[in-house]
C-alpha cells in the first residue's frame, strides 16, 4: 500500500540540504577516494576552478594546494572575493560573478554551485578573502555558519584562502591518493601557460601547453611512430602522435581548463577533422579505424559560457562558440585542417611515416576480419550458455543514475565466482569467471585477442571490441586469491590490459579487489582482518576466547560474509600507473623472454616468511 500524499508530503529543502541529500547531482559518485572520479577529488577541482578563472583574467600567477590528511588547503593570490559578499559566495545558490561574462570570461566554473557545493559537504569549511588590505573569515560546519568575523586590517598579498575538510557521514573512511590529486594540477598547469602550482611545496610548471601534456602522458605508450604535432590557433590547441604499442584511440580533452574526460563535440570534432585531412592529403579513402588506431591526442578548446551534461562537466555538449554563433565541429576542422596540411607538406618524414602506420594498421585489420566473425560466434554460444557471465542490470555506458557503481568483478575458479555472485548487487554488479589462468599475452598480435577463447570472452563482456568509449562497466575489479597462484593471475590481466587496452588502465577503470585474510571472532563482535596488524589489533581489542580464521582463498569466504567486502565498506586498490613508470619495459622483465635476469632478480629479492597456514583456526585464551 502506497502512502498518502498530501501537503505534508511536500518538502523545502534550503541550499545545504538539498545538495547533501542528493550530492550526486553536485559531484558525481561520493567514493572513498579510490577512484579518479570520486567526490573528494571534485570538491578539490571545484575550489581551484574559481583560482583558475582569477588567473585566466589577469589576476595572481601562484595557486598553493596542501593537503594535511584530510585537510585540503587552497590560496590562490587573485582579486580576493568582496569582502561584503563572502557569505553569500560560498553559501547562497545562484550567488556569484560568474554570471557576468564581462567579469569571468570562458570561466569553468559557470552556475554559482561549486564553492557551495564544496561547503555543504564538508565536516568544516573556512573562507578566508584577502583584498585591499582587509579581510574577512568565515567559518562553516555541514555548511552551517558558525564563525563570521568582522573585516579587518590585513598585511598579506590579496586572494582567496580556503580550508575543507570533506564529511566523513558522506564520504566514509575516505583517502586521499597523491596520484590523482597531482596529475589533476599537472593538467591546470599544462593548460595554462605561466602558471605555477605549489603542491605540499613541491612546485608545477610548463612551457609548452599541451606538447608538455602529451608527453608527460605517453608513460610507457612508446616510441611514438613520428614527432608530437602541436597546432595552437586563436582558442583551439592539439598535440598528437601515434603510438608504436597501442592499438586503441586516446584523448585528453579540455574546454577551459576543464578535463573532459568523456569528450564531448570538440573532441567528436578533432577526431573528423584528421581523418578528412588525412584522406585529403594523401588522396585515399582510407578506413576511419586504420587512420585513428593507437592515436594519442590532447585537445582544449575555449568557450564562452559553454553548456556541460552535467554539473561535473565532464562532457561538453555545446555545439557553437559565443557569441559569434560559429559552429565547433567547422572551427575545428578549418584548423586542424590548415595546419596539418601544411605541416605534413613541410615534414615529409612524418607524412611518410604516418602512411606507413595507416598501411600497417589495414593490414592488421584485415588479417584479424575473419577471426572476428568466428570470435563473435563463440560470444554468441557462450553467452546462450551463460558460461562466463553473470551479468547486471545496469550499466556505464547507459544514462541511470547508478551507472558510475555498474562493476565486473573477474574471478577464479567456480567456488570464489560462486561466492561473489551469490552475494553480490544484481543491479549494478557483474562476475567473469576465469578458466584457470589466462595465457601470458605480452609481445603478442591483437589477433590473440579473438583467437583465445579467455580474452574473447572477457573483451565481448567488457564491450571494447570497437572502442572503450562503449565499456559497459565503470569499474572492472580483479578478485584473485591472496596467495602466489591469485598474484600471478593478477600480472597475466593487467599484461592483457595493457597490452591491448592500456586507457582502461590510464583512465581508472582497473582495480585490485581486497579481500580479508584473517577472521577474528569471539562470542560478542567479528571483526575481519586485512593485514597482520589489523589481526593483532583486533586480538587485543577482543581480548580472551578469541578465534582466528585466516583464509586461504576467496572460495572459503561464505556468500553472507562476502557481502561486507563487496557492499559499501569495499576495499579497492585503484591500478594507477605513475609518471615515471615505464610500461613495456617493466612488463618485458617480468612478463618477457628474459628468464636469467628474471631469475636472478627473484633469487636476490627472496624473502623467507613464517608459515601462518598453520593459523587457520585457533584459539587465543
């Protein structure tokens, strides 16, 4: 029976709560912070956003970024808010400058939502405006006034200082990772030539926009086949080159210094205009696919007021360019067009050389068609069976609302998959299950690909045969026993990855499921245990008739334990490859060919443990 609705059904939420009881309108997913996209992230890049727009219009070239634990502070040395408005600015919807284009011209940030965003969902929240020699603080908690000082005389350089700490009722035991926080300023920097960020002292700058970019994220996707191409034109820039060991396409796009990560109608529009170039220049009708494959491409554009799909703006959805009307996709393709023509005339080597790609990803292309057809077949038998996949209802590539959750959990062995889909969210919750372990894939063709029946399977569940953009799953978890057999189970996925699609990885989709290896128990509580010293801890926290399980593999978790490890209290290690990491090379050591130095290396780095199989049940008095 439904219930009454009435006048009293009817609610008015003020501005905190509306934006604490619905946060995913505002930021996206909450998260713990072991995702690129979550939250956390989004309230830092929401703050320095409104820093961004300050130096963009001429005001303060140094932005200081410190996080303290899970205190982030953000200075920028801009004009500093209105001292008379600086509760209004970080409290009050649809409060700000950002509505005057004469003010903030191709600003990010455009709604007067993000500060308040921020403010609302932080456990404490300090503003604190510099300018003209005064200032003004204020202090809130859950987005409540709780400090409003006076204006006051002030010796420091004018801006905006601001100090968050984000709510733990929201965001849970969240984390910060260095990782992400870093390669979010490294892109502001990129973008914005002459600006310097101060990351816990460490200092970020560029000289050379978005070829500075490219390179600092090829990581490991080298040699390239020919020289970065950098075109810069009026509010329109791009750098791109082909990869040598990649097979797919990929993009870093930007509208005004914001990350697009799932593009939009510049980056749909980058993408046309080089493959009519390409066909123009050399007089042939190649392929689409032959031209783009193992393109990495960084693009930014500015817009005046331009119109995201989301209040994350993650996607641009504008098609023209205030206020003269001019469409994106014909600015962009008149000079991507102008330029590459003629640098492609100029540089003879490179044009040369990018034929020889397109000619050699054709043939490539040709080679794997029939076994393709054959591989979709075999999807086709295996999906009646239902042998491999269990899926779920929602997912990545829909528009529900609970897409960013939609995960694929690749297991081993009947017994742990058993476990996990019996236990796991139907709706937005999907389990692979391997057939032993996968061939080891390193210096192999994509003809592998469709040739094993493993990475068929798996690639046809993901929906990455044609591109990522259509990966049915957000997150694709590998949950693998914690012993020697799960760890190299492990390195053979994240070798087909990225061997074949390393954005999946690059982009932060991939991830390492933790499990527990120890149950501690007594009649009162149960406590499960992911390290020896979360065992100890737990031991002395539960004192006498205690008894430790400790697993010996994933099959052993029963289904109703599973569900804690995979709820809301999941504990995942995000595959992040850092700056410095040399992709192929580290993969031909301990995936290639070179079994002496191999050798060597695990006889020199040997360590003798303790034999704890011994613990599985015991009973501590």
């Amino acid at each position: 029976m439904s219930a009454e609705y009435t006048d009293d059904s009817i609610r008015t939420l003020d501005w905190k709560e509306h934006i604490r009881l619905r946060p995913g309108m505002y930021i996206g997913k909450l998260g713990d912070g072991s995702s690129h996209d979550d939250g956390i992230y989004v309230l830092i890049k929401e703050i320095i956003d409104n820093s961004i727009d300050e130096y963009v219009m001429g005001h303060g070239v140094t932005i200081e970024v410190i996080i303290n634990d899970k205190e982030v502070t953000i200075r920028d040395y801009g004009r500093g808010m209105p001292l008379g408005k600086v509760n209004e600015c970080v409290s009050k919807i649809n409060t700000g400058a950002k509505y005057d284009s004469k003010v903030f011209k191709k600003a990010v940030g455009l709604n007067g939502v993000g500060s308040k965003a921020v403010n609302a969902l932080s456990y404490k929240f300090r503003t604190q405006s510099i300018r003209e020699g005064k200032t003004k603080v204020v202090e809130y908690e859950q987005g409540r006034l709780v400090v409003d000082l006076p204006v006051n005389n002030c010796d420091e350089k004018p801006g905006t200082i601001i100090t968050f700490t984000p709510d733990a009722e929201l965001f849970g035991n969240f984390h910060f990772l260095v990782e992400y926080v870093e390669e979010m300023l490294w892109n502001y920097v990129f973008l914005n030539n002459g600006l310097t960020i101060v990351f816990n002292g460490t200092k970020m700058q560029a000289k050379n926009g978005l070829l500075d970019l490219l390179e600092h994220n090829i990581n490991g996707n080298g040699p390239l086949r020919y020289p970065i191409i950098h075109i810069k034109e009026n509010d329109f820039e791009c750098a791109f080159s082909h990869s040598s060991r990649s097979y797919s396409e990929e993009y870093f796009s930007f509208v005004n210094g914001q990350h697009t990560t799932q593009g939009g109608t510049h980056q749909t529009a980058f993408r046309e205009a080089i493959v009519k170039t390409v066909r123009e220049f050399y007089n042939k009708d190649f392929e689409t696919s032959d031209i783009r494959s193992s393109i990495i491409a960084a693009i930014s554009i500015k817009v005046q007021e331009p119109i995201f799909e989301s209040q994350t703006k993650t996607k641009l959805g504008s098609q023209s360019i205030e206020p003269d009307g001019q469409g994106i996709r014909n600015y962009i393709n008149d000079i991507v067009k102008r330029n590459l023509d003629n640098y492609l005339h100029i540089n003879s080597e490179t044009a040369d050389e990018l034929l020889r790609k397109i000619l050699q990803s054709e043939k490539e292309r040709k080679e794997i068609a029939g076994i393709k057809k054959l591989a979709r077949e075999s999807v086709k038998k295996a999906s009646l069976h239902n042998k491999k996949l269990r899926d779920c209802r929602v997912h990545y590539n829909t528009n529900h609302e609970k897409r960013l959750e939609s995960t694929l959990f690749i297991t081993e062995g009947d017994s742990a998959s058993g476990s996990i889909t019996k236990s796991r969210d139907v709706q937005t919750q999907a389990v692979f299950s391997l057939k032993g372990k996968p061939l080891n894939c390193f210096g192999l063709s994509k003809k592998i690909v469709y040739q094993n029946e493993e990475f068929n399977l798996l690639q046809a569940a993901l929906n990455i045969d044609e591109s990522i953009e259509n990966l049915r799953y957000n997150n694709i978890v590998i949950a693998t026993d914690a012993d020697v057999d799960g760890m190299h189970i492990r390195l053979l996925l994240l070798t087909f990855f990225l061997q074949f699609y390393p954005d999946l990885v690059k982009t932060g989709h991939v991830y390492i499921l933790q499990t527990p290896l120890f149950r501690v128990r007594n009649k009162r509580d149960t406590r499960y245990c992911y390290s020896d010293a979360e065992r100890d801890k737990a031991i002395k926290a539960l004192q006498p008739n205690t008894e430790i399980t400790r697993f010996k593999g994933l099959g052993e978790i029963s289904p109703s334990e599973f569900k804690h490890f995979i709820g809301k209290s999941i504990r995942l290690d995000p595959v992040i490859l850092r700056r410095e990491s040399l992709v192929n090379e580290t993969l031909a050591f301990y995936m290639g060919k070179n079994t002496p130095d191999r050798q060597e290396f695990i006889i020199n780095n040997l360590r003798i443990e303790d034999d704890i199989a011994d613990e599985v049940t015991q009973k501590v008095a």
